[in-house]
C-alpha cells in the first residue's frame, strides 16, 4: 500500500455555504476580484448572492472580472493579473465553472509574480518561470465537474499557439472551497451530463493509470459508484438537491484523486482538440475519445478496469469496461463522435503532432504506452465514432 496525502485546502460544502463567502473573505482582506463569465452566475443570481455576503462582512471594493471564456485563454488571465496588481486587491474569489476556477488561481500565480501565464504553464521540458508567491484564493464552483477547488491544476488555452496546456504547482492550490450544491441547480440537461462526464472521466484515468496512491483510488473508486448512481437523477430532476449534492461531492473527490494520482490519455489527447476547436466543450472531446481509448488501455491495468466495469454494473472483466463506459455515455447523451464535434479530418495529423509535443508526460503512466501511429489510429477511430 502506497500513498502520498497533500490536502492544503479547506472545504466548506453544503446547501447554503455560499452565504459564508464575506465571513471568509474577510481574513484575506478588504479588497477582492472576482472571476466569473458574462452570463450564467448573473443570471442564476449566484453573483449576487456572493456580493451581498462580501458587502455584509466588510469589503471594501469588489471588482468583478467577467470576462472569462468557456476555454479560458491566457489573454483574459494576463489582463485579470494587471487589474489585480493595480488595484491592490488582497484575494481573488474564482466563482462558476471549471474555467472561472482554473483562472482564478492562475492570476493569483500571475500577478504575484513576474511574467505571463504562458511563462507558468508545463510544457513537458516544464515551465520557463516557478512561482514563489500567490495571494489567497477561494473557489467557490457552480458546476458539478472540474473538481478544480480543490486541486492545483489550472488548464488554459492560448488561442495564437494554439496550444491547451497546464498551469500545476502547489501554490495553486485555492485557500478556501466553498462548495454549495445548490448553486448547480441552474445547470440545464447538456451542461449537467458534460460536467458530470468530466468528473467520471477523471475518475477513470486516475483509477486505472500506472501511478500508485492507494488513497487517490479509493477517492476515485467512491466518486465512480456515486456518479453512476446519481448522474442520471441529475440530469432527468434538476431541481433534486440530493442528486446535486452527490454529483458536487464526487466532482470534488475526482479532483483531489486527479491531483494525487493526475490523468491519462484521453486528457491528453482532448487538450489539442479544443485548443485548435475551441467551441469544443472539454468533456465533449473526452465524450468522443473516451471509448476509443479505453478499448486501446484495458490491457494494460486488467485488474483496475475489471474493478470499473464492476463499478459501472457490469461483469468485472477488463474488456467490459469499454461497453460500461460507452453505454453509460450513450444513457446521457454524449456518445459522440470528433466528426460530429466539427472537428475535420485533415486535422487529424496535427492533432496527433501536438498530442506528442505537449502531453507526451502523460504516456509513460498511461496503461499502456502510446506510439504517435497509435495516437493517430486512435484519433481516426474518434473521428468516426468508435
């Protein structure tokens, strides 16, 4: 039994917890920003009630940076950083999807320090710059996917390289994850099966890849059974606070096993997709590479696909995993193909290309080790649909 434990940050989850934002807040400062998109935290009234909780503790000024895309990119976190530094603003509250989070903990990183997010981001030969300070950040997530409040990992596209690539280092990590399930009600069918499907996607990988952490496994196994069990209820009742529930607890646990034990194959073949594609939702490309891939990876960690074929309800053999994960994808919706994403053929070599140069990291830990004529196959078995 073998595990390394890193858990630098505070949970407070529960229906209602937003509100505990400003009593929280309050012991990084007075002065705070905000990272959030330009439309669904103001209408689901998740914006205000966070801004009403700060005002009632005390802020003094809260600036509200609502420019963050679904795709964050590394423009939109540099323009955060200089208003962060200008303003002399004590913390930053990262509130919405995985993107808000990812960039809220990125411009602290940035503005902290010298240079630009591209300088922090890890290329397989690693950074060109190490941070050394970072300001406080609490995340506080209005979906049920990323698990990105309570990891280190900012992911971030730069639409001129056209490049997805990650920002990973312990000053990453949030102070505070505020995680009200709640907030996720909002969510419609589409958006509540794709971050749900993200949240399984790291489950998967961190369970069956080459890495050992006995604790990351057992995170993944839990939020694996919940996820099966309560991402359809989700989907079919949106307004169930106990499926809501469930799915923000397994997306947090999928996060800390991703942090512990990291992914595999399937995200890195996904980051060059929506970086070339970026109307590409993340977990729609992992939709359509999911099953290719696992078909190609089961041999090599029978045991651990064995036990997520269990896990999913069917026979625990290795093989069963791919028909466990296709047919649960085909239950929510999003069996989905790179063709039908609008990705084009011809794309297919350099999707290939970027997946080597960028996340070649990830092939020694994958089940089993790719070849770039395997990178390819795989693509072309996504492109038409496995």
């Amino acid at each position: 039994m073998n595990f390394d434990l890193y858990l630098p940050v505070e949970v407070i989850f529960g229906v209602g917890s937003v509100n505990k934002v400003g009593e929280v807040g309050r012991r990084f400062g007075y002065r705070v920003l905000i990272a959030t998109g330009k439309k669904s935290t103001k209408e689901n009234g998740a914006l205000d009630r966070v801004v009403e909780s700060l005002n009632r503790n005390g802020a003094e000024e809260i600036i509200i940076f609502d420019q963050i895309e679904p795709n964050p990119t590394d423009k939109s976190v540099n323009l955060a950083s200089e208003i962060v530094v200008k303003e002399k603003i004590d913390y930053i509250i990262g509130l919405g999807g995985g993107s808000s989070l990812d960039s809220a903990k990125a411009i602290s990183i940035v503005s902290s320090n010298e240079g630009y997010a591209w300088d922090y981001v890890n290329y397989p030969e690693g950074p060109r710059l190490i941070p050394f300070l970072n300001r406080p950040v609490i995340c506080i997530p209005t979906t049920a996917g990323t698990g990105s409040e309570v990891n280190r990992y900012s992911v971030l596209s730069n639409p001129i390289r056209k490049e997805k690539m990650v920002i990973s280092h312990s000053l990453n990590y949030p102070r505070v994850a505020i995680i009200d399930p709640s907030l996720t009600v909002s969510m419609d069918r589409r958006l509540t099966a794709l971050t749900g499907i993200d949240a399984l996607m790291h489950a998967l990988e961190s369970l069956t890849n080459r890495l050992s952490n006995f604790f990351a496994e057992d995170l993944a196994i839990r939020a694996i059974q919940i996820i099966r069990r309560w991402l359809p209820v989700a989907i079919e009742e949106p307004e169930n606070l106990q499926a809501r529930s469930y799915m923000s607890y397994a997306a947090m646990l999928a996060g800390i096993a991703i942090d512990r034990k990291r992914v595999a194959l399937i995200h890195g073949m996904e980051h060059p997709v929506s970086a070339h594609y970026p109307h590409i939702a993340h977990a729609e490309g992992l939709s359509a590479l999911g099953v290719a891939i696992t078909d190609f990876n089961y041999k090599g960690n029978p045991e651990k696909y064995a036990l997520f074929a269990e896990l999913m309800g069917y026979k625990p053999e290795p093989h069963m995993a791919v028909k466990a994960l296709e047919d649960f994808l085909e239950k929510v919706g999003l069996r989905l193909s790179l063709k039908e994403l609008g990705v084009e053929r011809e794309k297919i070599e350099r999707l290939t290309e970027d997946t080597y140069m960028l996340s070649r990291g990830l092939f020694p830990i994958n089940p089993v080790e790719p070849t770039m004529e395997d990178i390819y196959k795989l693509y072309e078995r996504a492109y038409e649909g496995y």
